[in-house]
C-alpha cells in the first residue's frame, strides 16, 4: 500500500476543457486558455508542496496544430507570454524545467526560449517541470524505435539486447521515473496519444472539473485516493 505521499515521485496530467469552460461562459476560446495557463502556476505549487519531484503537463499535443489557424496562434502567443513570465516566476521558486515533444514544429523564437529557460534551470532541484509541447506518444515511440536501429545499425548494439531499459533510455523521458498518477480534467476518459509506454503501470484518475476549475484541493484529494490503492504491477 501507498501510505506516504514520498511515495509519490510524478504525476502527469492531461490538462483538458479549457475551450468548453470558455464556452460554457460565452467567452472565446482564449480565454479558456489564459485562465487555465494561470492555473498551472497554483498546481504546481501544491504539487511541490505534497512532496512531489516530477509533475508533467500535456500543454500542446501533435494533434493540435490540426486545429483552426487562429487557434493556434492564439496558444503559441499565449505560450510566448507564458514561457516570459510565468515560467520565469517558477525558475525563481527552484523548479527545474523541461519541455519533451517534436520541438522542431514550433517557432524559431519560441524553440531559442524554451531552451534557455531548460538551461537556466538545469540545476534546480525542487521540483521537476516537464511541459509537453507539440508532443505525441506514438511519435515519441517511433523516434525512440528508430534511435535503437541506428545503435544495431552501427554495431553498437545486438537486436538481442534490445530490451525495456535501453529502448526508455531512447525516449524524451528517458532520466524521469514513470509517472506513478495520472490526471485528466474535464471528465474525458482517455489518455490522447500521451506517454503511453509510460503510464503502463500509472494509476487513473477522472476529474469532471475543466482544467481552468481544478484546485490544489483536488489535487490533493487525488492524492490521497491515490495513497488508498494498492499497485501490485501484475503480481499477486
């Protein structure tokens, strides 16, 4: 049994009904966006405070760019203004943070600040902050897949020693424990292309709150659900 939250290392969560909860206001969609952007900041928080070292935020899928252009400039501004500010603001408080995803399909100036906030971070140690952006689980397996035939390719490995660990050690998470929750908003029960070698062993939980509406409170209650499970991994 989970009887700590020590116990607990990471979380990932899909931040999802930022657009409906803008919509059930009579706001744009926007909207939904900014307000749920200033909700990461509290969630954060409280998840450092509950003892939690690596929270991981579905911000920005590869299914995404699909949507309507206005939308999506729309986000990569807000994500300009939120990687400015922000983000800045939780680098102060000793967060560490990363971005994993296919970041080659976002702006030039967009790429240049993310990867100088990863640097001025790296050693921060309070928690990790792992945002993932333009990202896709199938594509982050197939990537991984590929890395492993080059190293057979190159002789540096045998197909016969491709197993679990080196094909992990392949993916954009490769140095970040699995994560032990999984969070959705929104009442959606799915888990949309999102670290799907990772949540093997994840426990679920289905928020009905839109993401702009979750609170460190339901943060907080999850967690303590979460301390009544019993994980077995496939054993008796």
């Amino acid at each position: 049994m989970n009887n700590t939250k020590d116990n607990i290392r990471h979380i990932a969560i899909i931040m999802d009904g930022n657009g409906r909860w803008a919509k059930k206001r009579g706001l744009p969609r926007s909207m939904g966006h900014r307000k749920g952007a200033e909700v990461v900041k509290e969630i954060c928080q409280a998840a450092g405070d509950a003892g939690v070292k690596y929270l991981t935020l579905y911000a920005f899928s590869t299914e995404n760019w699909k949507r309507p252009q206005e939308e999506v400039d729309s986000l990569m501004d807000l994500l300009r203004q939120y990687l400015k500010s922000d983000l800045k603001e939780l680098k102060e408080k000793g967060v560490c943070i990363r971005f994993i995803g296919e970041r080659e399909m976002l702006p030039p100036d967009i790429i240049k600040n993310m990867e100088k906030l990863e640097a001025e971070t790296a050693n921060n140690d309070k928690m990790t902050l792992c945002i993932a952006l333009s990202y896709g689980s199938r594509q982050e397996i197939v990537h991984a897949a590929k890395k492993v035939a080059e190293l057979v390719k190159r002789g540096d490995i045998r197909i016969e020693d491709i197993d679990e660990k080196i094909f992990s050690d392949m993916l954009y998470t490769h140095d970040i424990p699995d994560p032990d929750i999984l969070i959705r908003t929104s009442g959606e029960q799915r888990i949309s292309n999102y670290l799907l070698w990772q949540l093997a062993y994840s426990e679920f939980f289905f928020v009905e709150a839109y993401w702009p509406d979750f609170t460190k409170e339901m943060l907080n209650d999850v967690i303590e659900k979460y301390k009544t499970r019993e994980r077995r991994y496939g054993k008796l």
